[in-house]
C-alpha cells in the first residue's frame, strides 16, 4: 500500500493538527467517532503531550491503539527521536502501519505484540470495539505474543515518555520491568481505573519505583501532585515520575508543586469585568472571592505554583446558592479537571428562573462571556446544557439515544456552537438504523 492508497473497509480522517488517521469506516468505532467529532482523541492529556514532548525524544507508546498518541508523539520528536509502539491486534496494527505510512514517519516501530509479566502466547479478546481488547476476558479473540517492555531496553534507551494503556495488566509490565524504568526513569502516563475500579495495585507498584504521582491540571497545562481524596469520576490517566525527572519538568514549567493562593484585587477584576461585554452590559463588575483567586489563577505575573493554589482555594470556596458564584465555581473546577463537581453545580440551575447576577462571574464555557447581555434562556439555560454535552461524556458516542431531547432544548434556547452541531449530526448517522419512527 502506497501512501494515498486506504485500505478495505478503511477512512481516513485528517486531525485538529494535520495528522492523516486510518480507522475503520464506522462509527461504531470509538475512535472514528471522536476524531470526526472532536478532531483529536478526547483526552486533555493529548494537548498536554504536545507540549511536553521535544524533538529528538524516545517515546513508548504501551497499548498504541490506532495511534492517536503514537502519531502525535512522531510528529513532535522528528528524525532525530524515535516512538515504539505496542499493539497486539492484528487489525488495529494493520490500521496503524497505514497511518505511519501516510504520514511518512518512518521513526515509529511497530511492533505487533502485548506487554506482560513473562514471555509466551496469550489470547487477546477483541471486545466489541478495538480499543477495548485486553488479555484474558471472555470473547472473540485472537492469539498473540506476549514479552517484556525490557525486552526492548535496547530501542528505548534514553526514554523521556512512556504511555501505558494496556486494559488492565499495567502492573505486570510495570513490576516485570522495574530495573528498567528506575534506570530510565520516564515521565509515565497510565490508566488510573481498570473498569470501574481504581487501579490500586498499579498506584502502589509506580510508588514502589520511587516514582511520584500527579495529575494533569487542564488550565495551567502542568501536572500537580495526585490528590487521592479528591478523584474526579471522569479522571481517567495519572502521569509518574521520579525525583530527577520532576525536577525537569519543573523548570520546564510542566509541574507544579504547591504553593500560596493568591487574589486578584477588586480592581483587577472590575478591569477584567469591564473587558466583557456580557458583565459591562449587565453593569456586574462587583468582584468575589472565587472570582479573584480565578483572575489570579489566569495573571501571567503570578508564579505557577501560586496560581495552581489559587484555583484550589476558589475551588475550595464551592459552589454556594449564589448565581454568580456557582457559574464561576463551574468554571474553575473544569479548570482543574473536576468535571463531576461542575455539573453537579450547574444542572441543578436547568429547573431554576435565572436572572442576571449582581456580581462578576466566570462562564462555564469561556464564550459565553462574548455575549452582549445576560439572557437568561441563552447564558443560562444553553450554557448549562452545552456543559452538559461537553462535559458529562468523554464523547458523544456514550450519550443514549434521548440525548437527542436535550440538544432539541439546547437548540430551541439559542445554544448554536459548531462542534455541537456537529456532534448531532454524527449522532444522527450512528443513530438512525435504530431510530424508532417518529
């Protein structure tokens, strides 16, 4: 296969950054979906690789998939890098090698293979999606080989990242392969849950490398130390790492390590309500605490650390019974990727008569602050419903099939953003064969 030809059964689906995916033409197919829906994979941690990577890195990229980090990382770490990907499926690395070679990234290695405890053959149940194959469930499945990522020391010398993804037995190669990553020692990214469940295991056997735990804090686009009492239902990666490793990307402004909120002064933020034209229309340039330590959380004068605390105290300061306050707290905890505590701070406002705050607030969704005036039914209602799309589902390919009852309210109360259009109308195509008449 040449690089314009696709292979049977196949598209090719261009991404956000230029990058040529072949998937399967399906929309069956969590992938395909969310690349025609959101233009990348859903994860935050995707933009978050792109700036952590540079030109010249190793990169391995554990349960590859059809690519989505395999290709990113290939773009970024160039000719002088190199990307080894894992992926056992023989049909979803058949796609990937197609991808590779339509995006002439010949520093990617594939290797067709799963990553375990110790080398042998094992059956990979195929689930009924391609990203949901794993060893040793119940199911259609093909056999495959199995070896060690140290196995591959000699290709992955010098590794910066280290993506791991492998649907549940993360802590086997982790453990089977510890001499490994102490001497190495990458930033490692990987799965916290295996289904429902935290994976307690893998948390204790990264701890026992002497790797620090973080996660990724979307707004700041820096990793915070992991905070185990406070995991969002919809967290679905933490990153590890060890001391010197940190440290890097410490300087590098890539993690953050604690320090003291800071607050906006009342007149910093009546100069930032006064830039709006929704709050100087409204004449709601009153500030509040969240409000201030959320403009101090966004002052480029104000260090890292000190902005990643600021978040955490308005965060802190929750949601309370005032609009004003409760549409900010939203905002901030989307900012720290709390995406649980935002909706459950916003939808209850769905069923309530809304009217425009006395004080500054922060929108949920940043756009909204472009409107010229508080309408309640458009600022508030289809605010809180396009939160709702956003942000209660990693990608509309998991919403039931009445989601189509809240995107007709969403329309109906002036809710017109692009991308959810756009998410309708693949719904519509992935939808239709099952659509009862109307």
């Amino acid at each position: 296969m040449n690089g314009t030809d696709v292979m049977p059964g196949a598209r090719v689906v261009t991404t956000e950054v230029g990058l040529e995916m072949v998937v399967p033409d399906s929309l069956e197919v969590v992938t395909t979906f969310v690349l025609l829906e959101q233009g990348r994979w859903f994860e935050d941690e995707v933009p978050f690789v792109r700036g952590l990577l540079e030109p010249g890195d190793i990169v391995a990229d554990v349960g590859a998939n059809f690519g989505a980090y395999t290709l990113e990382a290939a773009r970024i770490v160039g000719a002088e890098g190199r990307v080894v990907a894992f992926e056992p499926a023989r049909d979803t690395a058949d796609h990937l090698r197609a991808s590779i070679a339509r995006n002439g990234t010949p520093q990617v290695a594939v290797h067709q293979v799963a990553l375990g405890a110790e080398r042998g053959e094992a059956q990979l149940a195929l689930g009924p999606s391609p990203e949901l194959a794993q060893l040793g469930a119940e199911g259609p499945s093909e056999e495959v080989p199995v070896e060690l990522l140290s196995d591959h020391a000699e290709a992955l010398g010098g590794m910066a990242f280290l993506k791991l993804d492998a649907e549940g037995t993360e802590e086997a190669i982790v453990r089977a392969s510890a001499d490994m990553l102490r001497r190495e020692g990458p930033l490692v990214m990987f799965e916290l849950r295996h289904g429902a469940q935290v994976n307690e295991g893998l948390l204790q056997a990264m701890t026992d490398l002497g790797f620090s735990l973080y996660e990724l804090c979307p707004a700041l686009d820096a990793l915070v130390p992991f905070s185990p009492s406070r995991v969002d239902g919809f967290r679905l990666n933490l990153f590890a790492a060890p001391t010197a490793r940190a440290a890097q990307l410490v300087a590098r402004g890539k993690l953050i390590e604690p320090g003291q909120p800071r607050r906006s002064s009342p007149e910093a933020v009546s100069r930032w309500a006064e830039s709006r034209r929704l709050l100087r229309a409204a004449g709601a340039t009153a500030s509040t605490e969240i409000l201030a330590l959320w403009r101090a959380a966004h002052d480029p004068s104000v260090s890292l650390p000190d902005r990643y605390a600021s978040l955490c105290a308005a965060f802190a300061l929750g949601p309370g019974p005032d609009l004003a306050q409760r549409l900010t707290f939203a905002r901030v905890a989307l900012e720290l990727g709390q995406r649980v505590a935002a909706l459950d701070a916003v939808i209850p406002l769905f069923e309530e008569t809304l009217r425009t705050p006395a004080a500054a607030f922060a929108c949920p969704i940043a756009e909204y602050e472009e409107d010229e005036v508080f309408d309640p039914s458009r600022i508030g209602r289809a605010q809180i419903i396009e939160t709702r799309l956003r942000y209660g589902a990693f990608s509309s390919f998991y919403e039931p099939q009445d989601v189509f009852e809240l995107l007709d309210q969403y329309r109906d109360a002036g809710g017109n953003a692009p991308d959810i259009a756009r998410r309708r109308s693949l719904l519509e195509r992935k939808w239709t064969p099952h659509r009862p008449a109307s």
